[in-house]
C-alpha cells in the first residue's frame, strides 16, 4: 500500500476507526499523489520568475489558444477555462456549492459537513461512492423499482450482492417503509456493514417521501448503526429541489443522517445537471457527512477539538475520493465549473430557477388532473408521484414492453416500459398542450392491443 495511503488511513482510524472498517479495499488503497501534481500547485503559488512545472502550453504569460476555440466562449477568461482542474474541483465553486447545500437544507445547520468533490456529472459521483465503499459481495440494498443504471454501477462493476425491498405498498399510496425496514434489519443481522442507497426525487417514478416518512427513514437507519452495524448511505439527490407538492419533504435525507453516529457515513451524491438544467456540462458533486468516535449523538458535535478532527477526518476523505478521480479522468471540465460557477453568481439565479422550477410544476399538476379522469382506471394504475421528471402507471392486462413497441410504431410515441407492467412517462419533455393527448393516446393502444388478443 502507498505510504500516503497509509497516512490517510491512519488519520482516519485515529478518528473514527468505524469509517476505516466501512471502506472498500479500494478506498482503503486511494490516496492522493504528491508528485506532480502537488509540485506543481506549490510552483503556482511561489514560482514568480518561471514556472515549468505543468504540462499545458502557453504564450505571452497566457494560456496558449486557438481563436476558432475561443470565439465559441464569451464571458470566460481563456485561462478559467483551457487549463486542466484541480482533481477537487475549482475551489471557489466547491465552496459556493457547500454554502448552497446549507441554504437548501436548514436541518444542517450547525453541522460540520465536508467540502463537496467535483464530479463528471452525477453518474461519476455513484460510480466514485461505490469505489470507496463497496467490495465485492456487499449487500446493497435497494428499492424493487430503481435507476437501471445502479445495477451496472454496484453489480457489474463493483461486483455487490443487490437485495431489493418493495418501492411502495401494495395499493400504491406510499413507499412501502415497512418493507425497507424490514430488508435493513435483515441484513443488519447477517453483515457487518451494509449499505443503501436513497433517490428522492425518485427515478422512475417522482415519489419523494413525505416529513414524517423520511423522519421514519432516518430513524431506522440511525437505530441500526446504534445497534453497532456500520450502514453506508448515498443520497441520490439527482433532482434535488424540484419538490411540487406541500407535504412533500424538501430537503435530502442527508440533512437528518450527517454526524447522526459514530458508525453511520452519510454521503450526498447531487449537482447541477438537473437542479440548473445542464446536463451535458456533466457537473456533480459527493460530500459527506459523517461523526467521530467520541460524538454519540448530533447532540454532541461543536467543540473546537471535535470539528478539528472533523476536519482532517473530512480532508482525508476528499484526499481519497479526488485520488479516485485522478486514477480515472484525472479532473473534470474546466470549462463546465466555470460556466456553473458564473450562473450561481448571476444576480437573477434564483428567479431563472424558479421560473423552471414552475413550469415543471404546473406539468406534474396538470398531469394529476387529467388522470383523475375514471376513463383511465380500466387501463393502469398511478404510482404516486410528487416530484422531480418522471411518472410510471401500472398496465392492467397489457405487456409493457409490447405497448411501448405498439405506441412508437404505429402512434409515433416514445415511453420507457420496464419490466412486463410499467411504464415510465417523462413529463419534464412535455409541453402542458401535449399531457391529455399522450395520455388519450397510451389507453387507445391499450384497447388496440386488447382488441387484437380478443
């Protein structure tokens, strides 16, 4: 193992010994190098003569450029924009994103969280929280009706064992939290360590928990890690803030699971790609939240010697995690922080936001009072859905699959079927004149398939 790797860990162990134990072998090994990297960010600071430390080109004390590059870019310096990033991140946006994090979350108030790692995008911050904590034959525990893409993450390329509870009751009121608890405490009896993962704004299906149902969440999650399992969590955060409904929950889980116990690590995987609608910038983030051994409680955290070594708990981890993006893709696009960072800073932010914000809005409502309609009650059911891009309706005697190929083959119409009964409908494309036909359309293929079986 790389001496700074075993630095880290000793850090680490020193502290919270219980986060040691719950990372993966890889995350144990990560570290971060010091080669020419860290030369290189010393010779920024004190070469003033000549510096030829870092591999980039350039011309006149400029970063070297091609104007057929550069005219594309208005508004950004060249030299924000061409050179390579730090693996972290630029700092003044990781900054800017922690202090975003606490005025979209006021239950972290008071808390010591971790400077949030820029990632590619929210896909690569999965794909890094697996890495750090997930060995192969991990139980992983997720809902039944999940992101496709987190069995490629957690079980083809980390190798875990993915166990699966019911996403909701059986009448489709609400998530299905006594299932949840159930598989939880299971595997807490088997295991050392488990794992889970949380996505509110929910993928397929727009569901976010309500206040009292993520209370219940938390409470079992912390009561396990009480009972001395370690339980990793990732808050899947992926359409944070896009909550349409009053007793919906409005901030991530994350903000009652951060520094909860000395055995729980809460880690929240967001960023800008859907909350500021950039998605091909590729823009995400993974922070952490999380105790030291000696903090019992929420309760106890705030002295000066406990966030000291919060601190150095927390710059080990990012230390880890920017190694792992190093071993990777080395950094992610400059270009992209820059543009997210400027946006942030625009004085009329929030309203463009909140206009956005509002047109989604008004689709999901519309959506609900259309299927209010009882001419649909024949054909599917609605899985509840409150928040974020998507709905799914359950089909009534209709193959899934068979439906999506009739619809885009003979109505012209794109949907998502998954598994025999779902289908997944993407109200965040819709325009507001378009959500009745869809939907008028979808029960005429049903009865076009019906008929052709009768």
């Amino acid at each position: 193992m790389n001496p700074l790797a075993v630095e880290l860990n000793s850090v680490i162990e020193n502290i919270n010994p219980h986060i040691l134990e719950m990372l993966s072998e890889m995350g144990k090994k990560l570290y971060f190098p010091k080669g020419i990297l860290t030369q290189s960010a010393e010779a920024k600071q004190k070469a003033h003569r000549i510096n030829a430390t870092i591999g980039i080109a350039k011309q006149n004390n400029k970063v070297m450029a091609l104007p057929s590059v550069t005219s594309l870019v208005n508004g950004i310096d060249p030299d924000n924009f061409l050179p390579y990033a730090s693996s972290f991140g630029i700092p003044e946006l990781r900054e800017r994103w922690k202090t975003s994090l606490f005025k979209k979350n006021p239950s972290l108030a008071g808390r010591q969280i971790s400077l949030p790692v820029v990632t590619g995008g929210i896909t690569h911050a999965v794909s890094i929280f697996a890495d750090l904590w997930i060995d192969a034959n991990d139980t992983v525990i997720l809902p039944d009706m999940m992101w496709g893409n987190y069995s490629m993450t957690f079980g083809v390329r980390n190798r875990a064992k993915i166990l699966q509870y019911n996403t909701y009751t059986p009448d489709l009121k609400q998530m299905d939290i006594d299932s949840f608890e159930a598989m939880m405490l299971q595997e807490a009896s088997r295991n050392k360590k488990i794992i889970t993962l949380l996505n509110f704004p929910h993928n397929p299906t727009g569901y976010t928990v309500s206040v009292e149902e993520a209370k219940r969440i938390a409470s079992i999650i912390i009561s396990i890690a009480k009972g001395g399992t370690n339980v990793v969590v990732g808050c899947d955060d992926a359409y944070f803030g896009l909550f349409f409904e009053d007793a919906t929950m409005k901030e991530s889980l994350f903000s009652l699971l951060a520094g909860a116990d000395k055995r729980l690590v809460a880690v929240k995987l967001d960023g800008a790609t859907k909350e500021d609608y950039v998605w091909g910038l590729r823009t995400g983030f993974i922070t952490y939240g999380i105790a030291t051994a000696s903090c019992a409680s929420i309760a106890d955290s705030g002295s000066a010697a406990e966030n000291s070594a919060l601190s150095d708990l927390y710059l080990a981890l990012e230390k880890k995690t920017a190694g792992c993006i190093r071993g990777c893709v080395s950094n992610v696009s400059h270009l992209s922080q820059s543009i997210v960072l400027k946006s942030m800073d625009d004085e009329h932010y929030p309203e463009y936001k909140q206009e956005k914000f509002n047109l989604l809005k008004s689709r999901a409502l519309t959506i609900k009072e259309v299927l209010k309609d009882p001419v649909y009650s024949n054909a599917w059911d609605v899985y509840p859905f409150n928040s974020g891009y998507f709905m799914c309706i359950r089909l009534k005697g209709v193959d899934a699959e068979r439906l999506r190929l009739h619809m885009l083959n003979n109505y012209g119409i794109g949907l998502i079927s998954i598994g025999s009964t779902q289908i997944r409908v993407a109200f965040s494309c819709l325009e507001q004149e378009q959500v009745k036909v869809l939907f008028d359309m979808i029960l005429q293929g049903i009865n076009d398939l019906r008929a052709a079986c009768s």
